[in-house]
C-alpha cells in the first residue's frame, strides 16, 4: 500500500495516463477479523464442489467423461463445436 500511495501521490506519475492503465486494488484488512474455529465444510458439500469444478474444466477443454463398462471411465476430446464456424 505505501508503493500505490507514493505512485498516485507523484507528480510524475500522474496526468501521463499510465495509473488510467492500472487496476489498483487494495483489500479491507482483515488481520483480527477472521472468526477463529469454524467448522469445517461438509465433506458432501466438499465432494459436491470438486466435481463440479472438474466438470467445468473438462468441459472448457472439451473433454467428455463416460462411464464405461465394468466401471472403467473413458475420456474423449470432442472439441468445442460451440466454436466452430
């Protein structure tokens, strides 16, 4: 924090345009904040959570995940046909 306030206080820095080219961000501070013994998430809930990020990220790379027999899975690249012209 004390580097983004010397640049944005600084008068060569600023009226160039190059602060207008940044995002900057500076989060709450949560030091002291953070409620101590929580529980844990529910490992169904967890489960649940993992496979759907799994799902998304195989879809994204266009892989599909079968069942396959005697419990086997198969994978297969089909593409992104949504992206086919």
């Amino acid at each position: 924090p004390a580097v983004l306030t010397s640049m944005v206080t600084n008068a060569e820095w600023t009226g160039r345009g190059v602060l207008a080219r940044l995002l900057i961000s500076v989060p709450d501070e949560t030091v002291g904040y953070r409620t101590p013994g929580t529980e844990a998430v529910d490992p169904e809930v967890a489960l649940e959570y993992s496979r759907r990020i799994e799902e998304l990220v195989l879809d994204l790379a266009g892989v599909r995940v079968h069942q396959g027999p005697m419990g086997h899975t198969e994978c297969r690249q089909v593409g992104w046909p949504h992206l086919s012209s």
